[in-house]
C-alpha cells in the first residue's frame, strides 16, 4: 500500500525514533520502581496499519507493551485507535499482534472509537474505569508522551507516562509475527482525510472535538463520551 503520510509527518517518524534512542538510564531506574506497584492497565495509542512510514512506530509501541507485561509493570494493555487513514482498525491490529506475540488475550484490549491521540487518551480511560481498572498509564515514544502531556495533566491527571525505551526491546532483532488482518479491516471505510478537512483534524489532535470538562467527575464513570458536532 502507498504511503498515505507527507514528507514533513515521515520526518516527524524519524524524529520519534531518534529521540527514543536518545535516554538515559535514569528511565531503567523509573522501570525498576514501577515493577514493584503494577498498573492495572497501560494504554497504548495505535498508527496506520500497513504504512511503511508508520511501521516501525507501530512495532516499537507493541514490542514496548509486550515489555511492560512481561516485566509485570502492567497487568492488562488497552490497544487504542479507529480506522483513520486506512481500511484497519488500529486498536484491534495492535491486540492481533499482541496475541500473536504471545501475551494471553484475555489481557489485552482494543478500544476502536479514537482519531486523534487525545482520543486515545479519552476513550480509553473511560473503557479502562468501565472495566474496573483503577491503575492507569499511558506507554508510548517520547514525542506523544510530550505531545499529550499538557492534555493528560489538565483533564486526566491520575493517568501516569512510561516512556518508551529502545534500550529495553531490542527493536532490531526482536521476533515480529505475520498476521490475519482482515479481522480488523473495517468496511465502507473512509479516510479521515475525506471526513474532516485540515483545521478540523487539527482540532481533534489538540482534543477539541470532545467537551471533557475535568470538573465532572461523572466523565469517568460513563463509556459514552459527549462530542462536539461542528
């Protein structure tokens, strides 16, 4: 399949990568301390499947869930993402992989409703309190952990990050299994370069497509979120 990422968001791909690289050994520390108070559940934002730009991010998010369930950091892994700018939807290819990868399926989830990464965020706090998970956290690369985390401290503050750490996967020569993907492919799709224009999806990133009014505190407590229409 084509590429269906620009230059500039190819570039913001590498950058990803590059700055995970670039750690210390402080976060094997923060690891270590975490081992000892497992979350109930981390959430694990998705990215197009069968993008080649793409490809290394989605492998290195799932090897980087795998890692924290192994390492009991974590004792369940919420998949988050729709089908956004191809025919798959990310959260439930994201579990399809995790399965395939060996972690038991009863432990893993796929929330199929987010766009946007604050959508991440959104929906999958909300199934992880309808599931009864008190423990929370977000896993993912540095960039999103810095992109969301103005987001997270305004209307999610109980919600903790654990950087990704290339240190601690061996990204390069881990096992990556073929898989069915056509359980995920959703129908009558349409990319959501169709649906909104620019400006829109540019709101939903900064998470303005949904009313989340941190003073609520029935938002988490209900699966259904309110979204705004225009």
């Amino acid at each position: 399949m084509k590429s269906t990422l620009s230059t500039p968001t190819a570039l913001g791909c590498a950058l990803i990568l590059l700055c995970g690289y670039d750690r210390t050994n402080k976060e094997s520390e923060k690891l270590n301390e975490l081992v000892s108070s497992p979350f109930d559940v981390i959430i694990v934002p998705g990215v197009p499947y069968q993008d080649p730009v793409m490809k290394p991010i989605l492998k290195a998010r799932i090897l980087w869930a795998k890692y924290l369930y192994e390492r009991g950091i974590t004792k369940n892994i919420i998949f988050s993402g729709g089908s956004v700018y191809t025919p798959y939807v990310e959260g439930k290819i994201m579990k399809i992989y995790a399965d395939s990868l060996g972690i038991p399926s009863a432990n893993t989830f796929s929330e199929e409703e987010a766009e946007h990464s604050t959508e991440n965020i959104f929906y999958s706090v909300l199934m992880a309190r309808n599931l009864g998970f008190k423990r929370i956290a977000l896993a993912t690369d540095h960039l999103q952990c810095c992109f969301l985390a103005g987001y997270i401290k305004k209307y999610f503050p109980e919600l903790k990050i654990i950087t990704l750490s290339y240190k601690e996967i061996n990204f390069r020569k881990a096992y990556w299994p073929e898989i069915e993907s056509e359980p995920a492919f959703a129908e009558n799709f349409v990319s959501i370069t169709k649906r909104e224009n620019r400006l829109k999806r540019i709101k939903g990133s900064m998470g303005k497509n949904i009313l989340c009014n941190k003073k609520d505190s029935s938002i988490y407590n209900r699966r259904v979120p309110v979204l705004v229409k225009n």
